[in-house]
C-alpha cells in the first residue's frame, strides 16, 4: 500500500530566506519550484543529503489562501508529510477499513492524485496519500539519490552518446548543463569557474 516517505512540507512566510536557510546553510538543492496560482501558494522542492527531501510552501503575494490561513493560525512550521502510495483508490479503502478515515480524494491536476488523513486521527500530523511519478516533479536532467529507483534500467544505463553542453535554467539561476546520454551535471554560472580550474588542474602533469 505504502510505497515511501516522499518529502515533509513546511510552511515559510519568506521563501528567500527559508531558501537560505535550506540551501545556503544546509547544503541543499532546488529540485522544482512552482506556483499554484488556484491555490494562492508556492511550492518548492529541497533535496537534503541523499534520502531527505523537503518541501517549502509559501503564500502567493500574500494571498488569502489555505497557506496563508495556517501561518496566521500557527506560525511557520510542519505543515504535512507526503507519502507515496501505489494506488490511492485502494490505499483509502485499507485505511477505512482499519479504522482510519480519509477525506480530500481529488486529482488537482494531471499525474498527482491526493487524499488525507486528519491530525486528529494521526497523532497530530497532517498526512498526505498521493499517487504520483516522482520524476515528473523535478528539472529534468539531474535525478536525485531518492528518485533512482523510478528511473527505468535502460534510461540509468544509458551512457552512450555525445557529450553535449548546453544553457539551462536550473532552479538557482542560469547555469549549464553537461550530458552525455541518460547523465547530465548541471551547474550554475557562478560553478562554471571553478569546474573548469578543477579540470584544468587535474591536467596538469
């Protein structure tokens, strides 16, 4: 029923600091950012190390939404965990059947289905079922430790080809993104220099 732990959301008043906190001091990286403008939220993507990864929600200009309602109710903080299921339909119906009621079960938009399970019958926790492919929610090019196990064999084999360079927008800013079939590195403008001094030392006798 269960597949994983897919990421624990918090809620952020200020994604700019919050990012420099996760990012910046934590050693983390942007994996997607995107705006739900339906929702009046923003939702961003953090991995932390090679098994933890973290989402940030933030409110949409200060828009009235469900967002902005728990940060005036509660403050920053957990505001869900993510936990992936193969089959949403049938996950509901197990836990019902257990004794743990779920309610919410919606497809807001194509590939992700949701449903939850209230605090009061979790211990206090927000819990989120959803029935999704990891891989569509992230930059294409880098597939995070977390995500390898969804990649198709002949996709994570696949290291044939030319090796291409190109201009991409990465979740920090411009930078670049070096491929050579199924693996790409991408790096930001500001890494650019310091990747080639590494590799300019590496050949020197």
């Amino acid at each position: 029923m269960i597949r994983r732990i897919d990421h624990v959301s918090v809620a952020v008043r200020d994604l700019a600091r919050a990012r420099s906190f996760f990012i910046d001091a934590l050693g983390g990286r942007v994996l997607f950012t995107g705006p739900v403008p339906a929702e009046k939220y923003r939702w961003t993507t953090i991995e932390l190390g090679t098994s933890c990864l973290l989402e940030l929600i933030d409110p949409l200009g200060g828009e009235e939404g469900f967002v902005d309602e728990f940060l005036r109710k509660r403050g920053e903080g957990l505001h869900h965990i993510t936990i992936q299921v193969k089959n949403i339909e049938e996950a509901c119906r197990t836990l019902e059947s257990r004794g743990v009621p779920t309610f919410g079960m919606r497809q807001p938009i194509a590939g992700w289905k949701e449903a939850y399970i209230h605090p009061k019958h979790a211990f206090g926790v927000l819990i989120q079922l959803a029935e999704f492919d990891p891989l569509d929610w992230i930059e294409p090019g880098y597939i995070p430790a977390a995500y390898r196990e969804f990649v198709p064999q002949e996709k994570s084999d696949a290291d044939q080809g030319p090796l291409a360079v190109q201009r991409v927008e990465t979740g920090e800013g411009p930078g670049v993104e070096i491929r050579k079939g199924g693996t790409a590195l991408r790096v930001t403008e500001q890494e650019v220099g310091v990747l080639i001094q590494s590799l300019r030392r590496l050949q020197s006798p």
